[in-house]
C-alpha cells in the first residue's frame, strides 16, 4: 500500500513540474511512461516504488528520525510534541 501512495506522490510531483506520460522516457522533454496509474506499472517500475518505501528507516535514521509504530492517536501527538520540542 506504502509503494502504491509513493508512485501517486511521484506522479503528482512530476505533474506539477511539467512531466507528461509518453511511451519513450526523455527527462530533457519532461515525459516518462511510468506517469500512470500504479495498477498500470509493470512489476519492474513498482519495484522502484517498493525500494523507496524499504529505504525511508534508513533516510529518516541519517536525518535524526525514526518510524515507530504508536498505539493510538494522543500518543502519537504526544511523543512528536516531545521530539519537536527537543530538536527546535
């Protein structure tokens, strides 16, 4: 599901840059062929949106950041209060 909301993310952030769908990838034109709805993707393409969900501990771990699974919604205000309010 994570890698499914990541390809909508990427698609809506290529879009709002001026990228369109064509069937031959060209980044000096802005067009790719994977500005498509995920369903649409070919298992290789989904990988890289698989590979990015892996890889977000790790990104979050070099900035000073942490994913952590929270039992309900106050503890999760709760505990990124706390962490807001030691790092600013």
């Amino acid at each position: 599901m994570l890698a499914e909301l990541e390809h909508g993310r990427w698609n809506a952030e290529r879009l709002l840059n001026g990228w369109r769908y064509v069937p031959v990838k060209n980044v000096t034109k802005k067009i790719n062929p994977s500005i498509i709805p995920w369903a649409e993707l070919t298992n290789k393409i989904k990988q890289y949106d698989r590979d990015a969900i892996v890889a977000f501990p790790r990104i979050l771990a070099g900035a000073g950041l942490e994913i952590f699974r929270m039992k309900n919604q106050d503890e999760i205000f709760d505990r990124t209060r706390r962490m807001l309010d030691s790092r600013f």
